[in-house]
C-alpha cells in the first residue's frame, strides 16, 4: 500500500496542511455533537421548531467542516490538474488555462486559475500544503495580474492626454497615488473632528467627510487610467475607495449620537444618493478581480447615502429650536466596540411614548432619574425633525 508521501511522489497529490485539517476536523466534530444535542431538545419537546433549525445549521456547519479537512486537495497529474473542493471536484489540462491571478477576500486570498475560452476559473485555497513540484508545474502558468499591470502602465505611457513625454505620464500617475493618499488623510482627519472634536469643528468636518467621497468618484471618472476603486493586485493605478469608506463610517458612528423623530424624510434623499454613487461605481468595481467588490461598492454607497443624509439634516440644520421640558426615568449604559450613554425620558411635545435616547458621556453622568431634561426639536435641513437634550436654562439655539 503506497503511503502519502509515495502518492504524492507519484502524481503530486497535495491537501490543506496538517494544522488546519485538524482544527476544520475537530470543528466540524463539534457541531456535530452540538446539532445532536439540538436533536435531543427536541425530541425532549423543548422548543421544537427552534431546536430543528439550529440542529440543521450547526449540522450542516459540521458536515461542511468535516468535508473542508478531508476532501479538499490539490491532484497533479502530468499536464493535468485536479481541484477538490468540500464537495465539488474541477480538473483543466494545463493548455486550457489562460493564467492564474491571486484574488483577496474578506476570508484570505487563492490562486484562481482562468480557463480559456470563457470556461471559468478554479480556485486554488491557500491553505494547502505545495511543493517544489508544485511550483514547477505553476511557473509556466502566465500571471495575468502581472500581465494587466504591464499593459496598464504601457497605456499610461502611451497617453498623451497625461503628458507630452513619458516621464510626464509617469509623474502624472505618482501625482494621482499622492492625491489619494491626501485625500484619505483628510478623510480620516475629518471623522476624528465630526465625532471627538470641538464643537466648532462639526459642521467644516461634515462637510468635508460629506464630500471627498464624490470627489474621489470624480477623479475615477475622469481620469480612469490613474485613478479605480477596489484594484486587483498589482494594479499600478490610484486607490479611490478608501475615501469612501472612511466617510461613510465616519458620518454612521456621529450619526449614533442624533435622535430623530422619524428618519422616513430622509430616504428619497439617501435611495437618490446611493443610486448616483452606485452606477459610478459600478464600472470600476465590476473590473476588479477582487471577490465581493460589487458587493462592497453596494454596502458602501448604502452605509454613506444613509449617513451623509442623516449627518446633512442635523448637523447643517442652522434652524432656531423650539424647546420643551421632560422628566428623565431611566438610564442605560450599551458596550460593545464602543459605549453607547442613554436616558429614558417620560413623554414630551411630538414624542407620545417613554423613549431612550443617545446622550453624550458627560450629559449622563450629570443627570439622575427624575431630573428634568429639556428637549430642543429642530426641522430639520431635509425635513427630518431631530432633537437633543439640553440643560433646561440653556437658551435654545
């Protein structure tokens, strides 16, 4: 009987390394042993409905672990290759295989082989264990990141619209990196000022956090040979998401700090910006080789629109308030990543309910169940109505 070394000798059989077949394995083997227990609940009658579902969830999660640490493997044989999956099993002469490109994902990155033709790709995991062998049968294999980044730069240097030589092309792409980097450090400077900065910094930050989006998504669009969003590797061009990212975040967690009375105003306004910021970057990120980066681009554009709107409504909002006096009933601290400081306070003006709300560190530290807060209610920039609790001898702004 050969061993596997013997095998692999033979045919170049390659499988996860030993570690990570063993964590999948003892993984997998946990829940398993967790979905039985589920299976005894509910024969027990203990929640019946609820203890079947999580039976199927932690057993479908064991059987694919299971599957993952002893299935997947890498088969090499002669000008063949084989690829297994947990449960699905591709092979590809190597004559059918236009190049390969290493793809990042939010779990790590592969090697996805590229079929000619228009035939798929396979994807190749990380995590299994190679070889000088293996190394060898892939360095004939083109590497079309590394094809794409020559051809982008030849493009560059061919461009004259960028310059009139190509040391002029090739500043002008050194230009475009230093902009995005001045652009994600204004970014990110702004995001501090918006949530921990003076008050007088606020409305400058929002500003700045609610523009650099677009004009990062401008300079994509106008200039796409030195500019792109969620570039694949070796792209020699500008990183523009980053930006977007920061402003979105940035605006979500000062948004956590504002209470509305309903949010319904607002959506026209944030469906309209994130339809505008999705079809610009709907070109850029469906050219990216990077898994998931439509997905991202939608994620982004919905977490900005939504915040820049609600940031917009409130913070720019110059309006006088109208003031009104309620009692404080309650206190909540929530932890997490960050701490969120509430009061629950009885009733008051268009608020028909006891309702919590977000307060800053200071403010609830100095106020106790019972105290007497006053509400300060404002229109709202976009019609939205928003409020904030203020010492009652404060003059409404």
């Amino acid at each position: 009987m050969k061993t596997l070394d013997q095998e692999k000798t033979a045919r170049g059989v390659y499988r996860l390394k030993v570690w990570l077949r063993v964590l999948y394995s003892l993984l997998g083997l946990m829940f398993l042993a967790i979905g039985s227990l589920f299976v005894f609940l509910s024969g027990q009658g203990t929640d019946g409905p609820t203890a079947l579902l999580l039976w199927v969830i932690f057993f479908g999660l064991g059987g694919y672990m299971l599957a993952y640490a002893l299935r997947v493997r890498v088969v090499l044989d002669g000008g063949r290759i084989t690829v297994r999956g947990a449960f699905r099993e591709r092979s590809a002469q190597a004559a059918d295989i236009e190049g390969f490109r290493m793809v990042r994902s939010r779990n790590g990155s592969y090697t996805q082989l590229v079929l000619k033709g228009g035939g798929g790709s396979i994807s190749i995991p990380s995590s299994v264990d190679t070889d000088d062998e293996y190394r060898a049968w892939m360095q004939p294999v083109p590497d079309l990141d590394d094809r794409d980044r020559t051809a982008l730069l030849e493009q560059i240097k061919q461009d004259s619209e960028l310059g009139g030589s190509e040391a002029e092309r090739m500043a002008a792409l050194g230009a475009a990196k230093s902009l995005s980097f001045v652009l994600i450090g204004v970014s990110a400077l702004a995001a501090v000022a918006v949530n921990l900065g003076n008050i007088s910094l606020l409305t400058p930050a929002a500003v700045t956090l609610i523009l650099t989006p677009w004009a990062a998504l401008s300079l994509v669009l106008r200039s796409p040979l030195l500019y792109t969003l969620f570039k694949k590797k070796g792209d020699p061009r500008a990183e523009m998401s980053y930006p977007l990212l920061i402003a979105g975040f940035g605006l979500l967690f000062h948004l956590g700090s504002i209470n509305f009375i309903s949010i319904r105003p607002l959506l026209p306004y944030a469906v309209l910006a994130a339809l505008v910021l999705i079809a610009a970057s709907y070109g850029p990120a469906s050219r990216s080789s990077n898994r998931g980066s439509l997905l991202a681009a939608l994620f982004l554009a919905a977490v900005y629109s939504y915040s820049a709107v609600g940031v917009a409504d409130s913070v720019l909002d110059k309006s006088a308030g109208a003031s009104y006096s309620t009692q404080v009933i309650g206190h909540h601290i929530t932890e997490g990543r960050s701490t969120t400081y509430s009061l629950l306070v009885a009733p008051w003006g268009p608020v028909q309910a006891p309702e919590k709300v977000t307060v800053p560190s200071s403010v609830y530290r100095s106020i106790a169940i019972g105290d007497t807060v006053c509400p300060e209610l404002h229109p709202g920039l976009l019609r939205a109505p928003w409020f904030r609790l203020v010492p009652c001898s404060a003059p409404v702004q």
